[in-house]
C-alpha cells in the first residue's frame, strides 16, 4: 500500500479536493514540483496551472490553479488556497 497524506485545495467558502493522497504535482513560482508522504515542510507561491492528484485509490484528478495560489506543506499534510 502507497504512502498517503492528507491533501485539502480549497478557496473562499469551498473545498474542492479533501482526502488521503499518494501525490500531488503542482506549478510552482519556480516550475513543477510534487508533494509525497512525509515532504519536508515548506510554503510557497504557486504559478497558473493545473494540480495533478493521485489520490489514495489511484484514481487521477486535475484540477486548475490560478495565479497568486499559495501552497502549504507540513505534518505530513498539505494545504493550497486558491
């Protein structure tokens, strides 16, 4: 069984992703990254693009990110506020 965190993408009154996560790809200020189980702790702004989740099942999700994103990541869970 993969490793998961916890993965919450929300903005303003609405979560729009909320659950167990193999991965998550996301468009960094400084280019493309991906969050794992157990990433070091960090906050960063995020670029226009899309999130690319897998989430604990396998099944794959995407999902937009606009501009001026903010991704959160620590204790073994991440948080991005679109």
């Amino acid at each position: 069984m993969a490793h998961t965190f916890h993965l919450t993408i929300a903005q303003v009154g609405q979560n729009i992703f909320d659950g167990e996560a193999v991965s998550v790809t996301l468009p960094g200020a400084d280019g493309i990254f991906t969050v794992m189980a157990n990433h070091e702790a960090f906050v960063t702004p995020l670029a226009e693009g899309e999130a690319k989740i897998e989430d604990a099942q396998g099944t794959k999700h995407s999902i937009h990110i606009p501009a001026y994103s903010i991704a959160e990541i620590s204790n073994n869970q991440a948080t991005i506020i679109l």
